[in-house]
C-alpha cells in the first residue's frame, strides 16, 4: 500500500525534497526527474493501471513519453520503503 497526496500540483516543477524534482507539470513529450537516483519509478494512469516502470539510471534523467495520450498520470516514486506520488499533466 502507499500513501498518495490527491492534489493536482500546477506548479511548473513538482518539488519532493531539495535535490529532488519531477518537472515540467504539465508536460508535452519529455519529463525531467533530478535527485532520484536509485528511486522505483512507476507511472499510473487514473484507472490505476500501470503504465509504465521507466528506468532510473542517473541523478539526472530525462523519459520519452511521447507514447503517452493526453491525460492526468500518478508517478509514484519509492525508495529505501518510502512513497512518494505525485499527480502530473500530459498535454
């Protein structure tokens, strides 16, 4: 089970901690992470099926998601037994 904030963040950059960012919000065909090295990432979509678990490499990444239609998706990122989601735009 995790612990999700429902809120839908407007904010051009979603900010989990200091070192940690998911940005832009909304996004188009790219989405930027920064400070999630050795992170889960997991990408729902609002029905709550998986869409996707990308993998997390570097401190400094970058996913296509060009594939991806237009919509409202939770990324869920989990770490060291921690969760974090957080709700994000395509348009």
């Amino acid at each position: 089970m995790f612990h999700f904030d429902p809120s839908l963040s407007t904010d051009e950059e979603w900010k989990m901690t200091a070192e940690t960012r998911i940005y832009p919000n909304p996004f188009e065909n790219e989405l930027h992470i920064k400070g999630t090295e050795g992170y889960t990432l997991r990408i729902f979509s609002l029905s709550g099926s998986l869409v996707r678990t990308p993998e997390v490499i570097a401190s400094d990444e970058t996913i296509d998601l060009t594939y991806l239609p237009a919509g409202s998706y939770l990324f869920r990122l989990d770490k060291d037994g921690k969760t974090k989601a957080i709700w994000g735009v395509k348009k």
